[in-house]
C-alpha cells in the first residue's frame, strides 16, 4: 500500500492543468478563491452549469491548504484515491479476511483506468471514493451489523456522492439485490432494511448529503430571483442530471461499448475474468450474500449506464473497487495457475513492448507518424526527447522485472511495474508534454509578444488559455456564438486599437480582420491561434458569420 501511494504522489505539483476537464475545474475554483463566491462556479463570465460546485470546492480549499495550484489542483484526486484504496482493502477485510484485502486492494491499484483518473484533477476519482464508501457502510449494514449509522453513513455518502456528480446515488442500488435476497432466503434473516425507523435514517442522510450544496444553493436562486441563477438551477437540477443519461446529447456511443471499456481500462484484472466468472456463477449459485450484493450491484450499474446513449469511460468507474473485492477470496488461488500466470506475463511484456517501440520511434524515426503527431501538437525535440526517455526507461524497467520475476512472481512484478509507470507518467511523462498540452507556451508566446502593458480579450477560447494568461484576460462568453462573441469583442478592440489584442481560435476569424496584420501564435492542443491587434480591426466584426457558429456548444 505504501508503494502504492508514493507511485500516486509521485510528480505532484510539477504539471499544470491539461484538457480535456482539469482547466475547467481549475479556473472555476480559482474564481471561487479570487471572488469569494464559492455556491455558484463561472467559467470566465458565465456560470459553469455543468457539474455541482463540489470537486471544485475541495480543489479551491486544497489551494488555501497548500498555496500552489500547480499541487492543489491534483490532491483531491490523491486523496479520492488513496482513500478508495483504503476502503477497499477494509471491505475486503471484513468480508474475506486480512490476505484477500491485499489482493483486493492490489487488484485495484494496478488495473490501468484508477491510476489513470487518481493522477487526473477530474471529478470521478472524488466520486468513485463516495460511492465506495458508501457501499462500505451499506454493505457493513446489510452484513455485518444494522446499525442504523451505518445505514445513514451509506445514504449521506450517496447524497454527497450526487452534488459531487450526478450519479453519486448509485450505490443505493444494492438495496435492489438485498431486496431479492429477502424474498429468496431460507435459512436465516435475510439483508435488508430492518425497520422504519432505519428507513427514516436513510432518507434523512440522503437529503443531509445532497443539501451540503442543494439547500444552499435553491435558498440564494429563490432569494435573489435572477433569472441567470434560475437557469443555473433549472440546467442543474434537470438538464445536467436526467436529460443528460435519458437523452444524451452527446458521447453517444452504442449499447456494447462497455465492453470494450472492460477489455481495455481495465487490464490487466480484465484478463483474469475467464477464470473469475465461473468461480463467481459458483458462489452465487450456493447463495453466497456477499457474491450476490457486489455483482448484483455492479450489473446494475453496468445496466444503467449502457441503458443510456451517452457513455463515457469513466462512467463504470465505480464498478471497479466492488469487483475488486469480489474477486478478493479467488485471487490468491488464481495467482498459482499456470494460465493466469502466462496472461498476466504476456500484459507485462506487450506493455514494456509498446513503450519500447514508441520511444525508439520518437528518438530514431524523425519523420515518422509518431514524430509528426507531436510536431502538431506543437511539441518541441527537447520535449520529445524528454518525452522518449522516460517512456523508454520505464519500458527496460518493465522488461527487467518480467525478467526477474518470471511466472512465478509475475503477480509482485505486475504491481512494481504499475508503480513504475505511474511514477514515471507523474514525474516525466506527463511534464515532458505539459507545455503545450497546458496551453502554457502558447500564452507564454502571447504574453511576450504584446507586451506588459497591453490589454488581452479572448475569442473562440479554451479554459487553459485563461488559466494560463500572464494578466486578466477578458472574455466575450464561452458558449455564446462566434458572432455573438464578435458583437462585444469587435468594439471592445476598437475603443483602445493600439493597448487592446485579442486571441482568436482560426476556425472563429471573422471578415472584419485585415489578415495580414494578425500574427500567427502556432498551436496548441491540435489548434490553431491568432493574435489579433486593435489596428487590425474595422467595420462590423458580427457580419459574416453564422449566428450560432461555435465549437464550445
């Protein structure tokens, strides 16, 4: 567990905020900071209606703890995690015992999605340590003891869970399969909620949970009356949490994508389920309560969400630690398979393999795809090499363990090299690309060339580009229409031509420029930027684009 953590920590603080979702939430809790308005989120000039303000609220906190966002914005994504790790292991405990906890635990440390989102600064690893320790404590009611606490610890999680993102209620569910286990028991009191008072317990640790910001949140609209915050409650309420699973709009994916997910994300415990799923139809056909409540459980939760159009990755996130603890009990007997032992030998050396191959490619092959793609990226050598040389060492150092280890301590070696990888994603991989990614060169750029006295307006922008502009930097919105934006933004540059700049996404120029008087900045993140001065402007800058035209809808 040790391990586990320093692997985690490793590289804190040496990265900025990087797209898709880490800036948004950074610029949002910084705002929190700067303002003192913390219930409800902007991202610049506009309320951010998105996500509930929670994840941001502990990312703004985080900052007044440690007084650098570079590190706050990461730690309660750490913190989710290893809390998570924790859980897990003490679920497992009770339920199995002290050696399949370990397993439990490991299990869930090296399959690749948790180390992935534990070292993002995004919302789900916060909310996969909600809705684990909310299961914990509805599982200890349900099999250890019912203790009304526990019960309305597992609500209050749930609620938390749900302001956090919208699907925190989830492990309410596993009253589902309790439920069928009460009309299906033989031989003894079955799981389930034992009184009407403990029903009472729940439902107010729910609402406890979901009121940390609901309450609050619905008094100041109700109070204030102003139709922005009516539509921030409205968008909230019932466009980012039914519409959004009901009809999505967007992330549609088909009915199977799941799986693919699974079979992907979460090597390499994916590969042990020919061996799990019949040992588990054996457990759950002798009526083993503690099988039936995490399966019956996660299958619901997998039906949930592919039920939905819109999927994402993360979505099933939650899953993972409660099938981590299942598998707990049949790990240490899998491990001595000879089967699983090839399998999980093979994961190991196509992962060392992989980056191998990239980093000599990186390194050797200077007009290659992979070399071009970086290039795009904007990219430097000095990064890619970077870039190369980390990759390549954790590559030897896969392929070393895998060598030591060989089949019969493959299982130890598979948990060093996750270690390792992580290690190396936070202290090189993940900086060698952190310029660009970041946005951070590009208004580096930006900041030199207009000087330090000049006034910056953005158009068509990202949330990395305001994060990361040298001054306060004026927006036109964010997911208002290019033409919309260019109404305010036109004048604005008018009014003072020779202080006043503005950084324009290519795709949003509007006829109104004189193009030879704007100055190509270069890319990042796969687009192109313009820096657009005052003197380049004249005429009606609304004029020639489509009223609705944005790619930030």
């Amino acid at each position: 567990m040790l391990l586990a953590a320093l692997a985690l920590l490793a590289g804190l603080g040496m990265r900025e905020p990087v797209p898709p979702d880490e800036p948004r939430f950074v610029l949002a809790a910084r705002q929190m900071v700067e303002s003192g308005q913390w219930l409800f989120p902007h991202r610049g000039s506009e309320l951010y209606a998105e996500k509930p303000p929670m994840f941001m609220w502990l990312q703004a906190l985080a900052y007044q703890a440690v007084g650098d966002w570079k590190a706050a914005f990461l730690l309660p994504s750490l913190l989710a995690a290893l809390l998570t790790l924790w859980l897990t292991h003490d679920l497992a405990r009770r339920l199995w015992g002290r050696r399949a906890a370990r397993h439990a635990a490991l299990a869930l440390f090296v399959c690749l999605q948790f180390g992935l989102q534990a070292k993002r600064g995004q919302i789900d690893v916060v909310l996969v340590a909600m809705t684990t320790a909310s299961l914990w404590a509805l599982l200890r009611y349900l099999l250890e003891k019912p203790d009304w606490r526990l019960l309305a610890t597992g609500a209050f999680m749930a609620g938390l869970g749900t302001v956090t993102k919208g699907v925190g209620f989830l492990p309410l569910l596993v009253l589902v399969p309790a439920l069928a286990l009460r009309f299906a028991y033989r031989a003894g009191p079955p799981p389930t909620v034992r009184s009407g008072w403990h029903a009472l317990a729940a439902l107010a640790g729910f609402a406890a949970g979901a009121g940390v910001w609901l309450a609050p949140m619905l008094w100041a609209v109700q109070a204030s009356q102003d139709p922005a915050l009516q539509a921030y409650a409205g968008e909230m309420l019932w466009k980012q949490t039914g519409t959004r699973y009901a009809n999505a709009w967007h992330h549609v994916k088909p009915a199977w994508y799941y799986l693919q997910v699974i079979a992907t994300l979460w090597l390499p415990g994916a590969l042990l389920l020919p061996w799990l799923l019949p040992a588990w139809w054996r457990r759950l056909r002798r009526g083993d309560s503690r099988i039936i409540l995490l399966l019956g459980w996660s299958a619901l939760v997998l039906l949930f969400f592919s039920a939905s159009p819109g999927k994402r990755e993360v979505y099933i996130f939650p899953m993972l630690p409660a099938l981590c603890v299942a598998a707990a009990p049949l790990l240490p007997g899998l491990l001595r398979r000879s089967a699983v032992r090839w399998a999980l030998a093979t994961y190991l050396a196509v992962l060392a393999a992989v980056a191998v191959l990239v980093a000599a490619l990186l390194l050797l092959d200077g007009s290659g795809a992979l070399q071009r793609q970086a290039l795009q990226r904007g990219m430097d050598a000095a990064s890619m090499r970077h870039f190369s040389v980390w990759l390549l060492g954790f590559g030897a150092l896969a392929l070393a363990l895998l060598g030591w280890a060989r089949l019969r301590r493959v299982g130890i070696a598979v948990v060093l090299a996750t270690a390792a990888l992580w290690a190396s994603y936070g202290l090189g991989l993940a900086p060698a690309i952190n310029a660009d990614s970041s946005g951070q060169a590009l208004m580096r750029r930006v900041g030199q060339r207009i000087g330090p006295d000049a006034q910056l307006g953005l158009l068509g922008w990202r949330e990395q580009l305001l994060l990361q502009a040298d001054r306060p930097a004026l927006d036109f919105g964010f997911k208002r229409g290019w033409q919309q934006q260019w109404q305010q933004a036109g004048p604005w540059l008018q009014a003072e031509p020779q202080r006043r700049w503005l950084l324009v996404l290519e795709q949003a120029m509007a006829p109104c420029v004189e193009q030879r008087l704007a100055i190509a900045m270069g890319t990042s993140s796969r687009r192109q930027w313009w820096l657009v001065p005052g003197t380049a402007v004249s005429g009606d800058c609304a004029v020639g684009l489509s009223p609705g035209e944005s790619e930030n809808d």
